[in-house]
C-alpha cells in the first residue's frame, strides 16, 4: 500500500473517530485537539499497521492510548503543583505542638509493658532502648534463641493487650 492509498484510507475512515473523542474528553476543544493527534500519529506510524488488518481499531486504539497518556501526565502535573502548594504553606505555617494523643498512646504502652510477666519485661525493654539480641543475651546469660523469642512472645502480648 502507497503512502497516498494510506492517507486516503485514513481520512476516508476518520469520521468515527470525532464522536469518540468527544466522549473520551467531554470538550469539544479538546476531542478536536485528540483528534489531530491521533492523526498525525496514525500517519506518522504507517509503517507499523499491517495491511488487511482493521483499521478502525487500529484508530481507536492510538486515540485511547494518547487519551490515557495524557490523563496520566495532566494527573501527574497536578500532583506535583499541589505538592507544591503544600510545601509552600508547610514551610510559612507555624507549628502548634499538641501531644495529647501521642502521651496518651505512650501511656498505655507504658502500662501494657509493666503489665508483661517479668522474664518477658525485661527483654523486650532492653530490646526497647536500643539494645541489640547478641547484647541482650550477654547481659542476661540467657542464650541468643531464648532472647529473641521473650521479645517476640512480648510483642504478641503488647498487642494483643493494646489492641483491647
């Protein structure tokens, strides 16, 4: 197939492609300016449809592809400017400290930790303050399994007990 046959069975076919972009974009503007691009696209590309294959579909998928394409960019763009936005009212906003919530959450923490047996308390606190295993298990003479599972059975508890 020649270039003028292509083009000629491109423009012959490209009236269908009108009411589709107008209900992918919902603006006439815009369906106008998908339109062109899927055309030019479509014309630029000739070398990669494949003769006998249909064509409307061919149409149809480079315009949804350059719709889908664009919606992530504009998506993408309007993150970025919010983004933006925030950072900008973050930096110039004066912070109010309120540790309410936080000292009322470590409150129950602290009371679900002394509430634990104390053979499990006291690795899991050490573990807590920074301690690492092979530290806790020295300290404690306790080898490095038994160490590691106290913290574990610890955990299980605390969570169970915070999660009442």
């Amino acid at each position: 197939m020649t270039t003028a046959d292509f083009n000629y069975v491109v423009s012959r076919h490209s009236d269908f492609l009108h009411p589709y972009a107008i209900s992918l974009t919902n603006n006439y503007e815009d369906a106008r300016d998908l339109f062109q691009e899927t055309m030019l696209r479509a014309l630029l590309n000739r070398d990669k449809y494949q003769f006998g294959t249909n064509l409307k579909a061919w149409l149809y998928t480079i315009m949804r592809n350059i719709f889908i394409n664009s919606y992530r960019r504009n998506k993408k763009f309007s993150k970025v400017a919010n983004e933006e936005a925030s950072e900008y009212y973050l930096m110039n906003a004066q912070p109010v400290d309120n540790h309410g919530w936080s000292r009322l959450r470590m409150a129950e923490i602290r009371k679900a930790m002394d509430e634990l047996p104390p053979v499990f308390r006291l690795s899991f606190e050490l573990y807590y303050t920074g301690y690492k295993y092979q530290e806790i298990s020295e300290l404690l003479s306790e080898p490095l399994g038994t160490v590691k599972s106290r913290i574990h059975f610890a955990r299980k508890m605390l969570t169970q007990q915070l999660d009442r």
